[in-house]
C-alpha cells in the first residue's frame, strides 16, 4: 500500500488510555473526548493481520 493515501489508524489517548479508529491524513490528531488531552497513534492498520 502506498503510503500518502487515506489509511486508517488507531489513536489513543496517553492519559486515559481511551482509544479510536481514524482514517488519515487529517491536519491533526484529535483530542481525546473524554479528557481533552491530544491522542497519539496507536496503530497503522493497513496490513492484515494472522493470529
């Protein structure tokens, strides 16, 4: 997958440790609804995943 293109990521918030699925790219991460803090990624989810 080519990187630059809307993919999706996981996001979490380093204070409350809520979480979110978001498709980037955006102009920023978002805050965290719950506390207001600024969320960091998480997760690259372009790839699939064997368990």
């Amino acid at each position: 997958m080519e990187r630059g293109k809307k993919e999706p990521v996981e996001v979490v918030c380093p204070k409350c440790r809520y979480t979110q699925i978001i498709t980037l790219p955006i102009e920023d991460l978002p805050t965290c609804p719950e506390c207001g803090t600024s969320m960091l990624i998480s997760e690259l989810l372009d790839e699939g995943k064997s368990y």
